[in-house]
C-alpha cells in the first residue's frame, strides 16, 4: 500500500505532483480563479471589514500565506491567529468580518470552537479542508475543498502543498472582488505551471537532499530564518523537523535574531536560512553573514543559480524561479524530504512520530 516507497510520508511527498493538479482542476478558469462554491459569500466579501485567518500548526503556516497574499493583492489588512488563541481572544467580530478558517482533517476541535463564535455572532466562514462531510465542513457558510486524497503520513506533507495552491486560488477570488491588480494573472499562470515543476524536480532532489541530511543529522539544534514569504516557510520547516527528527528547532523572522536568539549560535548550532530570490534577499543575505559570524554553519534554500547566496553559505538547496508568493510553495517539498531524511536517518519511524495524533479532537 506504500507502494513500493519505504515510508508513507515519502510516497505522499511524491504524490504532490497529482495533489497540486487535483487542487487546481477546474479552479483556474481564463486565467482567472474560478470557485462556484463561493459564490454565496461573494456579497460578504465585498462588504468585509473584518478578514480573520484562523488555524493551527501548519494549516496556520498556509493562513500565515494567505495573509500576505490578502494584504499584496487584495488590498485587505488581514488577522491570523492559532485558534486555541483566537478562541478565547475578545475581538470584534460582526456581520462585517469573514473568517478564513483551514483545517485538513476538519475537526480540529480548536479550530472549530473558532469558527462557532463567530458563526453565533453573525460573521461568514469559508472552510478549507480536506474531508468531506467533515465537522468544520458542516459548520461553514461554504466549503473548498482541497481534493487530496487521505493522507496516512501523520506530519501533514501534500496536504500543506494542496492548502496552499488552495488558498492562492482563494486569495486570488478575494482578489478579483475586492481590488484587482494584473499581477495576479502572472501568479495564476505560474500556478498552473506548478505539478510539472514538481514532477520534474522531485526524484533528482531527493536524492541530492539525501545526501545533504547525511551532513547535518547528527546536530541537535537548528534555527530555521525567513522574512516576508519565508517566513511562514522557516516555520513549517521547523516544524517539521522537530516533530519527526526530535531535534529541536525554532524559526524566527531574520531581522529578529539579533533581538535575542543570535546568541544561541556556535558551530554546534546550524542555520537553515530560507532565502527566496525577492526585495528581502539582501535583508536575508546581511543576517546569514551575521550566523556566520559566529560559526554557525547555513543551509540555504534559494533561486537557481543564485551565486551570491551560493558564496556566503555551507550548503544550498536551488528552486526554480517564480513569482515572490509563490517561493512557499515551490520550497515545500524540499524541507519536507530534508526533515524526512534526517528523522529516517536517526531511526525514527517518520509516519508515527511520538506523542502525535493525526487529529486534535480534544482542546
Ligand atoms: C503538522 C501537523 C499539525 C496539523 C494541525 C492542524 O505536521 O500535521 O500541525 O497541521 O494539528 O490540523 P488540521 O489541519 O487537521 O486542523
């Protein structure tokens, strides 16, 4: 059933291809975002005053997306909390105020708690998951499903990849009732052109990751670094490898480090600095020379042929070029496998990592 892949979590990885394709099919209409299923709230969207983004771990790092997206090319000023947070937080929320709320399993009870208050006083939910018929489907004033597939695998891998081409989608829709701007159809056009990137990159990357989570299995500590869209990025990245690997990992904003967490750095402490080829590389480039400056050694994610990120790190992980919102989602499956490897590499069971469930069901 794994068929023929050592892991689920690897064969998932591999099936994002077809995920991606699955989640755009029918999606993309003229080069335009095409979601009948939203049609109901489109007078909600147009009236909002209010646009909240609720979540939890990397269903959240997705909203995280979202969020900029909104704010780049909806001209919307967008809230995203966890929703353990936004649950219990007083905030005002009235017919005005759309809800965004994402969850693969759809019964994340946190999550759904969410949504209820803001159902009970009058704002619009859009759900986004992967189950029908789930808890959070039900619930919602409309539903977009993310069509991909059961995942085994209890680290969330394609489903991430799927939410994301998701809420592109989503966030394009907002786009085009609210204020369009014609950098959008590039970011569409791009989008579609997605599953062929992976598939063509997929198999020859996972190899050369292989061999880079080789070098760097053994460390105990990494800090994973990001601005603007590689933000988000280094949080799933950390995530990832702390639930499988076990080895503690934290994420913070680049320009955050010398605030406080730069004095973690030494030899013994590895970087991986996510550097997407947009106006905050240079940002990105000046706060790696700062690790380095203290031993630390840096793994890089960036743009091909990118020699200037190349000739300040250690090691370096090249996607192809696209368009700045695009980067989380050509990034993706590149610290998944990173954070795959290494876990197998310890000896750990990557599909059933310790004290995880595939679904919170209980506060
Ligand atoms: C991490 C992971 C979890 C989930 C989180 C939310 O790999 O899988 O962080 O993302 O528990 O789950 P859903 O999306 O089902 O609400």
């Amino acid at each position: 059933e794994k068929g023929g892949f050592p892991h689920f979590m690897l064969k998932e990885i591999f099936e994002e291809p077809e995920v991606l394709r699955n989640a755009l099919a029918g999606r993309i209409k003229n080069g335009r975002a095409n979601l009948p299923e939203m049609e109901n709230v489109v007078p909600a969207i147009k009236r909002a005053r209010n646009v909240h983004i609720v979540a939890c771990g990397t269903s959240f790092h997705a909203g995280l997306v979202l969020k900029r997206f909104l704010e780049d090319y909806a001209g919307l000023t967008v809230e995203i909390d966890v929703a353990s947070e936004f649950r219990y937080r007083n905030i005002h929320i009235d017919e005005n105020t759309i809800v965004i709320a994402v969850s693969q399993s759809g019964e994340t009870a946190d999550t759904l708690e969410g949504v209820r208050r803001v159902k009970v006083k009058g704002g619009t939910v859009i759900a986004v998951t992967n189950v029908v018929g789930s808890t959070l489907a039900r619930e919602s004033d409309v539903v977009v499903y993310l069509n991909a597939g059961p995942e085994i695998g209890v680290a969330a891998t394609k489903t991430y990849v799927s939410q994301l081409a998701v809420l592109f989608i989503i966030g394009a829709y907002i786009s085009h009732l609210r204020n369009e701007k014609d950098e959008i159809r590039q970011i569409i056009n791009e989008l579609e052109g997605m599953p062929t990137i992976f598939e063509g990159t997929l198999s020859t990357m996972n190899e050369s990751i292989l061999q880079l989570a080789k070098e760097y299995y053994q460390y105990r500590h990494f800090m994973y670094i990001g601005r603007g869209y590689g933000y988000p990025t280094a949080l799933e990245g950390a995530l990832k490898l702390k639930e499988i690997s076990y080895i503690h990992a934290s994420a913070y904003q680049a320009g955050e480090l010398k605030h406080g967490p730069i004095a973690l750095l030494d030899r013994e402490f590895p970087v991986f600095a996510i550097v997407p080829d947009d106006a905050l590389k240079a940002k990105v480039l000046s706060n790696i020379m700062e690790t380095r400056a203290r031993d630390a050694k840096v793994v890089a994610i960036c743009t091909e042929g990118d020699q200037e990120t190349g000739r300040i790190v250690n090691s370096r992980i090249e996607v192809p070029r696209v368009s700045d919102p695009l980067y989380p989602l050509v990034m993706s499956p590149y610290l998944q496998l990173f954070a795959y490897h290494i876990a197998v590499l310890r000896g750990n069971d990557p599909d059933k990592p310790r004290n995880l469930a595939k679904s919170v069901t209980v506060e």
